[in-house]
C-alpha cells in the first residue's frame, strides 16, 4: 500500500507515519531526507532519532530517493519516507532543473511498482498566501505538483491537522 501523510508544519504527520508504520507488522525502515545543515535541523534530526524504535533501519538519502526506494522495498517491509518537502527543497538548492525533473519522474514512475508497504511524510504549503520570491513561489508550486502526482497514485492520502487525521482518500485509519 501507497500512503502520502500531508499536513502542516508541527501537525502530527510524522507521528502518524510513525504509527502507522508500526501498526503494519512488517520491518520498518525510515529513510531520512533531511540534511543536518545547522544546529536547528540537527536538534529536529535528534528529537526523530528519539521517538524511533531502535529496531528500525535507517537509510539516509537527500536527493536519489526513487533509487533508495528500489532498493529497499521488500513485501516484508514498510518504509517510511521523511520528508518529500525536504527531498524537494535539496533537489531545488541544486539550482539543476534537469536532476529535479529526473529525480521527481524516477518517483512517480517506480512508485507504483514497489512492494511491500511506503508510507510518505510532507508538508502541505500551498494553503496560503502566494509567497514573496521567485524560489519560494516554485517550491509551493513543485511541492503542490508533487502531492497531487503522488495522490493518484497512492491507495491512501491523510491530511493531519493538530494531531487529526483527515482521511482525503481510501480506507479510515
């Protein structure tokens, strides 16, 4: 099963993931997207580390995510991927719109192939204002892009909002 979590910044999307993939019986492995680049994202990276169960494998991977996913998936094994917004914002600070055209199109192309269970984690930006700065302005649209590609082909997509989950496709929790 395809999952995509969606919700705002500190939503409880990440949790969820986290329980989800618990709750699917199979081996978890996280695969971390996020670049330790400053002392606020390394103390993000130890608060995830925390919450973690130590069995869980762990594969860090910033940019060849279609990759790593291949690799990785097993019928015996859940993955959860933590965060497409951080993935996207590495490909983006590439400054390559030829590598983010690639990279997005390996996703959506091997997505639907792999086994066993992925569940996706990303923030859902394009809920406000148009944002000032052409960088920002097509990180929304990218990222708004990416989650309706990734939607259709997913079997469930959730919005979280304080905690809530807010089935908007598929099966309730």
């Amino acid at each position: 099963m395809l999952q995509l979590i969606l919700g705002g910044a500190r939503s409880g999307k990440s949790r969820l993931a986290e329980k989800l993939a618990i709750d699917s019986a199979l081996a978890v492995t996280y695969i971390a997207t996020s670049q330790p680049l400053d002392g606020e994202m390394n103390q993000r990276i130890a608060h995830h580390r925390e919450r973690r169960p130590a069995q869980w494998g762990l594969i860090e991977e910033p940019l060849e995510l279609a990759r790593v996913l291949q690799q990785a998936a097993d019928v015996e094994r859940c993955l959860l991927v933590d965060c497409l917004t951080l993935w996207l914002t590495n490909l983006l600070m590439l400054e390559d719109d030829e590598r983010l055209v690639a990279e997005r199109d390996a996703l959506l192309q091997c997505v639907a192939t792999l086994p066993g269970e992925i569940i996706f984690v990303s923030n859902e930006t394009g809920m406000g204002v148009v944002p000032l700065g052409e960088l920002t302005r097509r990180y929304v649209d990218e990222a708004g892009w990416l989650h309706q590609a990734l939607a259709e082909r997913c079997q469930r997509v959730v919005l979280t909002v304080a905690g809530l989950p807010l089935i908007l496709k598929g099966t309730a929790l």
